[in-house]
C-alpha cells in the first residue's frame, strides 16, 4: 500500500482549520463548531470554542444507540488476582450510569474536581467515565503514590470528592491503599467533602464513618433503583480531566485536557496512525494513572467503537515472559501499544523467544513503541519474534497523542531504527540550538513545536497560565518547547536522542545519551542499559554506562567493560569518552517504565537528591550507589 501520509500532511498544512473541521465530523456534538481555532482565546487559541459536547456520551451511549451494545467493551484482565471479565458496552453504560447516581447524590457536579486513586480495575475506568457524564473533572493519581505527593494533588485540585480502593496489586505484595488515602487526607489543606471506596477481597478496610462510602453498596443501590443520569451538555473547552506530570516535586504541574480538541484528536488517531477499526481489540499496556491509560486504554479505543483490553500485570514475572503473548492470544488484540522497556525485560528473561511460538498470534498485525526512547536492538528482537511491523512513536502528556510516528492507517512508511517516523498532523517540528536559530539537518538541538499546537494538546497548566507560558513558551517565542533534544534527517525524519537534560556536555562536545545506550544496546547480552554524565574535573562530564545482562548470563566485568567500550568507540569514536561500564541488576524506573537517569546522576555526582514520588521499587537506588563504590565511583 502506497503511504497517503505526505498528500494528508500537506493538505493539514494548507488548511489546518478545514482539516481539523473534516475531523470533526467524527464526533457527535450537541451544537456543532461553527469556530474551528480562536487565536485570540486563552494562552496560544483554542479549538472548537463555541461548540458543546459530552465525552461519556461520545465513548459509551452513542454506540448503544447505535448497534454496538452487546459488543465487548472493556476486558479486564488480572494475572495478579486470577480473575477476567468483560463488560459490553450496554454493561458499561450501566455501571457508569449508577456510579453517576452516586457522584450527583454526593453534591458533584459541572466543573467539579474529583479525584480517583485507583489501582487497575474496571472501576477506574467507570469512574472516568462517570465523572465525564456529569462534566465533573476528573483526576487520576497513580494508585499507591506516597500520601505527601497524594495531598499535593488534593490541595492543587482541591477536589470535592475522592474515589479509591482497599488496595492495589503487584507481584507478590498487596499494597494497602486506604492509609495512604487518609494519610494525605490529614496533611492536605483542602478537605474533599466525601471518599468513595472500593473493597478488594486481597485486603479490605475500615471505613471511616461520616466521610467514606462503600462503592459496591452505594452504586449497587443505584443500580437496583434503576437510576438514570443525563450526559451534561459541556464547552468544548471545558476540562474533561486533569493530569498531573510524573515526577514533580513541590508543587504539581497539572496538565489540562479539554473536551472537544481531545475527542476529535484520539478518534482520528485510531485508524489514520494506529489502523485499527472499531469493533477490533485494542490493548494499550500501560495504566491509567498514565497518559497512554487516558488516551489509549480508556478514550481513544471506546470513542472509536473498540474493544480495550484493561490489563493488572506485569510483562514478566506475571506469571512469566509470555504474559503479553497470552493476553494477545486469548482476546483476539490486533494491536498492542506499550513501552520499549517492558520488551527489554521480555528479551531480558527470554532473549530467543521462546514464550512466542506457543500462543496464536495470528490475529496480532502491530506493535506500538513509546514512553521511553525505542533502540533499534529492542525493535529488532521484537520484529524478529513477532514477524509484525514494530513502530515507534513519540509524545508526551501534554500533547495527549502522537507528535510523530509511523501511521499505520494511511500506509506504512520505510522505518529507520532509532527514529519515531515523521510528524502528523497538527505538528509543524523545528530544531533550533539554543538561542532559538534553525539548525542544519541532522544536526543535535532543541527539538521544539511551531504554534499553535493541535486540538487534544493542553491548552494550559490547571490555574498557571503564567507557568505554562514560562515552562513552555517562553524561551523559544512562537514556540512550545518539548525540552526534547535531536535531530531531523534529510527525509524529514524525527530522531529524538534524550531529554534535553540528558544531553551531556564532554570537553564542549554536546553528546546524546540516547545515541550511546543505543550502542551499548548492541551488545548481545545485554538486556537494559542507561548511561548518565558523570562529573570530570577535566572535561566537563564523562558518560557512564549501566548495563543489565540478559537472563542466565555471567560475564567477567572487566571483560564485558572492554567490548562495550570497544563498540561505544567503534561507533561514536573517542570523543565520547566513554570508558566506564557499570553492571548492574536492574534500573530505577518510575512505575510507567521510565529510567531515572537524573537521579542516578545525583547519587553518582554525590548531589543531594530526593526520592522520586514514581519510582517503582526505591530499593533500586541503593543497588546503585552500591554498584558505583565498587567502580570507585561512590
């Protein structure tokens, strides 16, 4: 199939505004836009400014409505608890429709905030939902974050409700949820008025009287009362949700999310980038604490009239490295999205890939990449097992979708490893150095996105339009600045090589971190790495690499440490510096599978550092600070 991708680019290009208006037809409105882009509107313009819309209405009724009621909505699959069920969407409309009946009767309504504290349960997914249909805005917070970072979320919202449960899952340890609740209830200065609670059978708790509630009786009465809650007619431009960025400290940097741009965005991304068609399976392996959750587990699949697959696992360890591959097999995915590391931890425990030939992946057509940076080794390995088109992408969570990638719907481009394809529609990319100058292509600089930025991106940070400016806009006018380092090749290709804090600087050679892990990735036993910029009296920084090794491999350090220098030198040359390999176990990661480079550089530097609020298991870092007294680092 010959790629229409150039003729649509360039047609957004000419026309952004009849573009985005064609898209729009996928949507039902209540008032249909009339304005397509306001530029005078908010901090940068807004999209659809003068229609009206509901998102619930949108992802759930409208395909009862319309033949699509008895079709599997959301599968809920739990390796950690043993249990599966799947809820049609007629089932879905009930269960958001009764948990609706209980927000209103708690006093929640248009433009209230509401929490949800959750771990991965379809309840999660029915309170977004419910908060949707009454044009309440919903935040979701990462369920088991620390109570202190919990109440920072709580004051900056202030919600007037929280939902939550008894408990979350991992492997092999259940986490209690409700002391961390009322923890963070205790240090915040806004108190919502009342909580929500769902009892786990791994581990309940006690309910506090006068403030906590118990779902399953309070929405289990809604639903024996037969209730019924109308969507709420709200402006495209209202906030459907608010999401705070992983990783802050002190005060939380709240991304907006609007109505009417977002619904409009994620439904044209379903076929146009991730050719997937309504009625198939969709299965986004992330969590909804997570932007992917938002956009790619809850909204984009339900707005388009899939099936989402909502999964409480890990790719290993639940029970084994071929989870994924069971999970495909047994409900039928044509799609799976998650993040490169999840795969090196797959290739990690089971690097020939063994667990694939026993599962009927015959159904399975595409593997989507993003959350962390891709390495072409990783790709590769997946290509290889899977025999399926392996596509990297690229974004964030301000954008809520895609800034570039390879669109599957409009006929796959030539894929080049290590770059997440070409920028869609909406994303007009520059790089600039850092005074604001185009640079050369295929030159490293400040990967930056020409104004205004498309329907779906946030338009704000949640009451800091002076922080959003100054975060965003500011250093490079006309701008957003996605603080993204890399390059844009002869093809018009995006290569994103490193946060632009990852960009170290060695004897005033600016060099990517990204482009040696790549190297270092080449190596075949190793299963993970990252390299950070260590501090040097004489150059400025020296990189240090970390390695994992793949499972059942043993290597005598210093060996290892002669051919992976040997390849960082072969491919980058000597002016990378790189002498110093650094095994190790694991990597510190936050739980949505991000390496915590920054903090690794602070314990290596010997700089005071703090815990990072995501991080997956603390006790990684002191493997680390271990492991660098060993090299003579610590």
């Amino acid at each position: 199939m010959v790629s229409r991708y150039h003729e649509v680019y360039e047609g957004w290009k000419r026309d952004p505004e009849g573009f985005w208006a064609e898209a729009a037809g996928a949507i039902d409105w209540v008032s249909p836009p009339k304005t397509i882009f306001d530029a005078s509107a908010g901090v940068y313009g807004r999209w659809f400014p003068d229609a009206t819309c509901n998102t619930c209405h949108n992802a759930v009724d409208r395909h009862v409505e319309n033949g699509r009621a008895d079709q599997p909505a959301l599968v809920y699959d739990s390796p950690v608890t043993g249990s599966k069920k799947s809820f049609t969407y007629a089932e879905l409309k009930i269960e958001v429709e009764a948990l609706a009946a209980v927000l209103v009767d708690q006093g929640v309504a248009k433009g209230d905030r509401v929490i949800l504290y959750m771990p991965m349960v379809p309840e999660a997914v029915f309170a977004m939902l419910a908060c949707a249909r009454i044009g309440a805005v919903h935040s979701v917070v990462f369920g088991g974050f620390a109570a202190r970072e919990l109440a920072t979320r709580i004051d900056d919202s202030t919600p007037k409700l929280i939902v939550s449960a008894s408990c979350g899952i991992e492997p092999g340890r259940v986490v209690a949820y409700k002391p961390l609740l009322d923890g963070a209830i205790d240090i915040a200065r806004h108190k919502p008025q009342s909580c929500i609670v769902l009892q786990r059978d791994q581990q309940r708790c006690d309910l506090m009287a006068g403030r906590d509630i118990d779902y399953a009786e309070a929405v289990g009465a809604a639903k024996t009362a037969g209730r019924t809650v109308p969507c709420v007619t709200v402006a495209a431009t209202d906030p459907l949700y608010v999401l705070y960025t992983s990783g802050t400290t002190g005060q939380p940097k709240g991304v907006v999310r609007d109505n009417g741009g977002h619904m409009v965005m994620l439904a044209w991304t379903m076929w146009n980038e991730f050719g997937v068609k309504p009625g198939e399976v969709f299965w986004a392996a992330s969590d909804v604490g997570w932007v992917v959750g938002h956009s790619y587990i809850v909204y984009a699949p339900l707005l388009h009239g899939c099936t989402t697959i909502l999964f409480e696992g890990k790719p290993v360890g639940t029970p084994d490295a071929g989870t994924f591959w069971r999970v495909i097999a047994e409900h039928g995915v044509v799609a799976l999205f998650t993040a490169p590391t999840a795969f090196r931890a797959i290739k990690g425990q089971d690097p020939k890939g063994e667990f694939v030939g026993r599962y009927d992946l015959s159904r399975f057509r595409t593997l989507f990449l993003a959350g962390e940076r891709a390495d072409p080794e990783t790709i590769k390995w997946a290509e290889n097992q899977l025999k399926v088109p392996v596509i990297d992408h690229w974004w964030q969570t301000e954008t809520g979708a895609p800034i570039s990638q390879n669109p599957i719907g409009l006929g796959q481009l030539p894929v080049k490893y290590g770059s997440p394809a070409v920028p869609m529609p909406g994303y007009e990319m520059h790089v600039v150095d850092d005074a604001g100058h185009e640079v050369a292509r295929g030159t490293l600089g400040n990967v930056v996105v020409k104004l205004p930025l498309p329907p779906g991106a946030l338009p704000t940070l949640w009451h800091a339009d002076d922080r959003f400016r100054d975060a965003y806009l500011a250093e490079f006018p006309g701008y957003y600045k996605t603080a993204d380092a890399g390059f844009i090749d002869d093809d018009g290709y995006l290569f994103i090589m490193a946060r632009t804090d990852d960009i170290i600087n060695v004897a005033g050679h600016r060099l990517s971190t990204g482009g040696m892990e790549e190297v270092l990735a080449e190596h075949p036993d190793v299963a993970e790495c990252a390299v950070i910029g260590i501090a040097d009296t004489m150059k400025g920084q020296v990189p240090c690499g970390f390695v994992v090794l793949n499972a059942g491999v043993t290597r005598d350090p210093a060996e290892l440490e002669r051919e992976v220098v040997a390849l960082v030198r072969d491919r980058i040359g000597p002016v990378a510096a790189f002498k110093t390999v650094v095994p190790v176990k694991r990597l510190p990661k936050t739980r949505s599978g991000k390496i915590l480079r920054g903090t690794m550089q602070k314990i290596a530097d010997h700089e005071e550092w703090k815990m990072p609020a995501t991080i997956d298991d603390p006790a990684i870092l002191e493997e680390i600070a271990e492991a660098l007294k060993t090299k003579g680092l610590g």
